[in-house]
C-alpha cells in the first residue's frame, strides 16, 4: 500500500510502509527510509516520499514465466518486502503442456523456494488452465499456489479479470459399422429384350439386334438366351 500522494504524510504512515510498529522510532536518515524515498544521499524531506511504495511490482505479460518465483532474485523472493505480480488487461497466461498456467514457486516446502514478506497476484487478465486431453482427460489448473510464506504466509489473489480452470477432453467417438457386400439384388433390363450377355450370376446385359452386334470383353453369350 503506497504512502499518500497528496495530504499529509507522517512518520507513522512511513513506519507502517516499511513493515515496522506505527509507534517505533524513525529518523528520515535511516537507510530504509532513504531507499524507499529514492534519495540514497543528500537532503531529504517528508515530500520524497509522497505516493512512495515498499512494494516490488512487476507485470507479467507472457506464459513462459510460469512460476512466480522466476519474476524476482533470490534476494527479492527471500526477502521481507512486499512482492505484487500484475497481469494486465488484455493479457491470457495459460499452457498446453504444464498441469497449471501459474505456480508459486518450485518447490513445496524448505526455505529455498518459500518466498518472504507478503505476495500478492493481481489479475486484470485471463488466467487460462489446460484443457484436457482427448478421451475424457482431466483439465489444468490455472493457480497452484504450491509454495507458502516463510512465515506462513498465503499467495493474495486479487481478481479482477478471469480465472478459469481447463475443460475436460471429450470422450472417444464409436467405431462405424461394417460396409455392404457390394453385390447387385435388383436387375433390371435395359433394354426389355435382346441377346443375353453374361459374366457371372450378378452381372447381365441384354443387347438389342443381331448376336453378332458387338462384343463384351470376359462376357459371354450362352447359346439360345435371346429374352423376349
């Protein structure tokens, strides 16, 4: 929470954004005070630290940065000092390949991946979970808030887009039914009359005219076979 940009500021309101008791002893020389004001040296007044914030923020715009803890050093992630990742308007996190869009960090527990301070996601985007794979797999998860504090703290979300987990992958369609033999049922003569022609039991012609009034290559013409 940034120190007012306008109005009065106090010792106690700079106290307060530096993580300290509103009540404890503060100079405006203390390094502290000097790093949050921006003024490493020289002279310094309550006015350097108007609209002054402790918070780191940084704004995550692409879905290779899968893991919160990537965003900052080791010594920013470790620390006590406040931690906002923003994802923008306009902007979709997701994946085709992870159970998940966004982690905390990479591991579960221990110190190493334990982030200090607070951590909060603010999201103005879409935070897309994988859809599942085909025949009925499971969908991703769009959060997995996998490491906690130092002190125990929880991973802050504050929504103000979309979140939304991965569909499910539709089921395997049926196998189709077996093809037709192919073979003829129905015959009818064209022309109504005329010299038989024969190949096999599904395949006859007739043919009007003389029997020597054309050939049909592999067909026969048995002997007295003219139809009337």
């Amino acid at each position: 929470m940034a120190l007012p940009s306008s109005g009065d500021i106090t010792l106690a309101m700079v106290n307060v954004e530096l993580g300290r008791s509103a009540s404890a002893a503060l100079s405006l020389n203390d390094p502290e005070v000097r790093q949050l004001a921006g003024r490493p040296s020289g002279q310094i007044s309550l006015s350097d630290l108007r609209g002054k914030s402790r918070e780191i923020v940084v704004n995550l715009t692409s879905s290779s940065d899968d893991r919160l803890d990537k965003l900052f050093t080791a010594g920013v992630w470790a620390s006590d000092v406040p931690k906002r990742v923003i994802i923008p308007s306009g902007v979709e996190i997701g994946s085709t390949s992870r159970n998940y869009a966004i982690a905390t960090g990479l591991t579960s527990g221990g110190q190493a991946g334990s982030f200090g301070g607070q951590l909060t996601l603010e999201n103005h985007g879409v935070i897309s979970g994988r859809g599942g794979a085909a025949n009925s797999g499971a969908g991703g998860d769009a959060i997995y808030s996998n490491v906690p504090g130092r002190n125990g703290q929880k991973l802050r979300i504050e929504n103000y887009g979309t979140i939304r987990s991965g569909g499910g992958g539709g089921g395997v369609g049926g196998k189709g039914g077996t093809g037709g033999g192919g073979r003829v049922t129905t015959l009818v003569k064209e022309p109504t009359s005329g010299y038989k022609y024969q190949r096999n039991v599904d395949h006859v012609a007739y043919v009007k005219g003389t029997p020597n009034c054309g050939s049909f290559s592999g067909w026969t013409r048995p002997t007295r076979t003219k139809s009337s």
